[in-house]
C-alpha cells in the first residue's frame, strides 16, 4: 500500500481547500518542485499532482509544472499523477507526453461516454477515474452534481465494464477537514465490492487525520483480501495507494510514520 502526497494547484501555488470549496483556499507552499522535494526526502514516491484551476475551466493550467518535477534530477523514480481539466484525449496524451505517469479524470468520463471508451482503449493502464462521492452519490462538476442516476456501486461497476482498471475514491464530505476515517462507510464498502468484481485497483482519499487513519486502511484493505481469497476471488491488492494532504500540510500526519503505518510498522 502506498502513501501517495498530494500537491493541489492553484496560481503555481501548493494550496489545500475544505470539501472542495474553492473559497476555503489556504496557501502551503509558493513552490511545488520544492514541496516535492520535502515528501521525496521523507521517502514518498508517488505524487498526486491535481489542478484546481484546470478543473475549473476546463482545461489543465499547471502541465509546465509536471515537467518542472521531471527535470529535477533529485527527483528521480517520483512517479507522477496528474489530473484537473483532461477532457479529452489530446489532454491526457499531453500530460502523459510531459512526463506524467498517470491522469485522472473525472466529469468528463462520466459525461461523455465515447472519449472514456477512447480514453480506455487508447491508454488504460495510464489513467484513473476519479470517484468523488457525497451521500453514497458520485459527484461531478466540482462537486455540485450527480455523476447519473444510481448508488456508487453501480456507477463504479459501469466503470469496470467500459475497462477502467483504477479508481481514486474521495470521500467529498470529508475532504480537507483532517475528520479522520470510517471503514463502515456504506459508499466505500460498495466501491470495494465491485472493484473486486472488476478486479479495479482503488486508492482512497478524504479525511485522513494521522497514523492510526492509515493502519485502519491498511487493517481494512488485510481482512478484506482474505475474505477474498476465501470467496475463491483473486489474490490481489485492490486499496493500493492512500491520497494524504491537508493532514501532511497541518502536520497531524508525519510522512515518515505514514510509510511506516502504511508497510505494517506501527512508528
């Protein structure tokens, strides 16, 4: 299980919102390079590089900034996943030719359903679809509307039909308010379910407090996957990557003791 450091972009700047609301905006960081230096000092090795402004229009506003982190030679094997106004596929293909790993899309793959078949079939092990969910609804266009009709376990199954191989799931409610974890939640437990189904790798994000969120995770995704090897399904990791940020920024949450957590250490 990874701990993936996130870096949300607003003006060239490392800025954390609540809940999604842009006008709860709190400035971390002038620079993001630098910032990406302090989580890949602390051992991080994935960068959730998301920007706001492009997911407000529309149309990605920081692609200088992924290649800024690829030239950074002390950044060396930072894998990189970048998402915030792909909206077709020239854009994805874009971010990825500038050096990121992965994109992540979100409104688009839910509102036009011929460019999430194009983005599959082009480029399937390069992308992720954002699941935001408020509600046990998927929530689309910064949040204020429903992806479609249904709970999130059928949009996520539809997801997993049309070939899509990763999920990020982000607890809306709870984003950027450092509430801490619940691995009842009846949303999280119906994404599992058909990621298993599908055979989706998912990372969660939203709400993580400190170290103990982590081992919860970590606990969770354990028991879940020998319930699945004794229902005879596939022996695999499916909550492989937990997205952490405000919690990092505030300093509830040490990365180093994330790591830790996240491996099965208890530091």
């Amino acid at each position: 299980m990874q701990i993936i450091p996130a870096i949300d972009l607003i003006r060239g700047k490392c800025v954390r919102l609540t809940r999604g609301d842009y006008a709860q905006e709190k400035i971390y960081a002038d620079n993001p390079v630098e910032q990406a230096r302090l989580f890949y000092a602390k051992g991080a090795r994935k960068l959730h590089l998301i920007d706001l402004e492009g997911a407000k229009l529309g149309k990605s506003a920081h692609l200088q900034v992924i290649k800024d982190l690829r030239q950074a030679k002390d950044l060396d094997g930072m894998s990189i996943e970048f998402g915030g106004g792909i909206r077709n596929c020239a854009a994805a293909r874009t971010a990825l030719q500038m050096g990121a790993d992965l994109v992540i899309v979100g409104t688009a793959a839910y509102r036009d359903p011929a460019f999430l078949d194009e983005l599959i079939k082009d480029m399937a092990e390069n992308v992720a679809i954002a699941v935001d969910v408020r509600n046990q609804k998927v929530m689309v266009e910064g949040w204020l509307a429903e992806a479609g009709k249904g709970e999130t376990g059928s949009i996520v199954d539809n997801l997993g039909k049309r070939g899509v191989k990763c999920i990020v799931f982000t607890d809306a409610g709870k984003d950027g308010t450092l509430a801490g974890v619940d691995v009842t939640d009846k949303s999280l437990a119906g994404v599992m379910a058909r990621c298993e189904e599908h055979r989706i790798m998912l990372q969660y994000a939203g709400g993580v407090r400190d170290a103990d969120d982590v081992r919860k995770l970590r606990v969770y995704e354990a028991a879940e996957r020998t319930n699945r090897v004794a229902r005879g399904q596939a022996d695999m990791e499916i909550l492989s990557g937990i997205v952490v940020g405000k919690a990092l920024y505030e300093g509830t949450l040490d990365l180093v003791s994330a790591l830790s957590a996240a491996a099965g250490g208890e530091a």
